[in-house]
C-alpha cells in the first residue's frame, strides 16, 4: 500500500492536465485547512507538443514567435510552477506529484531534493550517473563538465502550505528538436538528452513508468 494515489493519464494535453492537478491541489489544501485528511496524489502523463514558461521565467528564452509556434501545433503556457521555460512532449514523463508534506515533515528545498535522488535511482536502473549542477535544478548527466553538461529531467514546482503541484518531466524517448525552440530552462550553453539517446534505441514507456512510480513510492513511504 502507498502513500499516495497513482494515476496515469496516458496522452493528455496540457489544459486537461492542469485542470486535474489544480483540483487535486485545491482539494488537498481546502482538506488541510480544514483540519481534515486528504488524498496525496502522483500524476503521470505525456502531453501533447507543449512549452510552458514559469513565473520567473524569460520570455526572451523562447526562440521564436508565438505565431511560429502555433502554425508547428505547439501550444504555449504562462504558469505559476517555478523554473524557467521548458518544453513537455510524447515520450517524456511528466510527473505532477500533489503532496502534502508536511505528513513527511518535510520542506520545500528538501522535496526538491528528494525528486532529484528518485530521477537518480531511476537512472542508475539503466546504468546511467544522474547528477545534479550546483545552482540548476534537475537532474544532468556530465554535470561536471560546462561543454558536456546536459539535462535529462527538468523540475519546477508550486507549493502552498507545504502542499505541492507541477512537479518534473523527464526525457525518455522525447523529440529533441523542440528545445532548439527554447533555452532550455535559461540555459544557453548546456544541451539536453533522454534516455533513449544516451542509450542509443527507445526505450520502453510503460516499463519506466513502473519503475519511476516504484521508486517514489520507497521515497515517499506510509507514515508510521
């Protein structure tokens, strides 16, 4: 038994999806201010071409025109997650963990922290070292190395009260072409990979998804 509820949506564009995260968080907050237990929750999807920007993100890290933008079908979104500009597509997981941390008397900084290590064990399951870069959040492979250094998983989150949404998207067979629309993140000397790259053939979705989902839930226990 876990901690939380499980949910994959599957293929969803990026309005459904935020739709369902933000009533998930709604509920789960109006409960704690009420006193009341509520449901933690973890969401997994793949969007549809998608590129959001967070609140303290740079518009001039978007590389072209929005007009260009629509007439590829890549929709653009204005949120309230942390981080800069990123992009979300098919064959990436998206996670969109809504937690309330304070049942694992955790804080924010300690939260994000712990996303990273859960995208570090997953990577080590394929013999891949997932690092993370002094002052840039997520998880990079070469992290050590300003040329080489590149992201495999973007995270950027919002949290009230201790309770969490938005979350991570990790590259698995993810079309890389797209973030030569964006600076990945503000970053404009460090590139981006996925696991299908590094490895050199796709990779199975479905499998990795039960694996990542498996390692949260050991990061993310019953309270006893």
């Amino acid at each position: 038994m876990d901690s939380f509820s499980y949910h994959d949506l599957g293929r969803i564009d990026y309005t459904n999806a935020l739709k369902i995260q933000t009533d998930a968080f709604n509920t789960l907050l109006n409960a704690k201010m009420n006193n009341k237990q509520g449901q933690n929750r973890l969401l997994f999807c793949e969007h549809e071409p998608v590129l959001t920007l967070g609140k303290s993100g740079k518009e001039a890290n978007l590389l072209i025109s929005e007009e260009l933008l629509l007439q590829r079908g890549i929709s653009l979104y204005h949120t309230n997650r942390g981080g800069d500009i990123t992009y979300h597509g098919p064959g990436q997981i998206t996670g969109y963990p809504i937690l309330d941390l304070e049942y694992w008397n955790i804080g924010i900084k300690q939260y994000i922290h712990t996303l990273e290590e859960i995208i570090i064990c997953f990577l080590s399951l394929y013999g891949i070292e997932g690092k993370r870069l002094e002052g840039a959040t997520g998880v990079w492979i070469n992290a050590e190395s300003t040329s080489k250094a590149r992201k495999i998983c973007a995270i950027g989150v919002k949290c009230s009260r201790y309770v969490t949404m938005h979350g991570f998207a990790l590259n698995i067979n993810t079309n890389l072409t797209y973030f030569s629309l964006i600076n990945p993140c503000g970053f404009t000397d460090k590139g981006v990979t996925s696991l299908e790259k590094e490895l050199g053939f796709p990779q199975d979705l479905e499998h990795a998804k039960i694996q990542l989902k498996e390692i949260f839930a050991t990061c993310f226990p019953i309270r006893i």
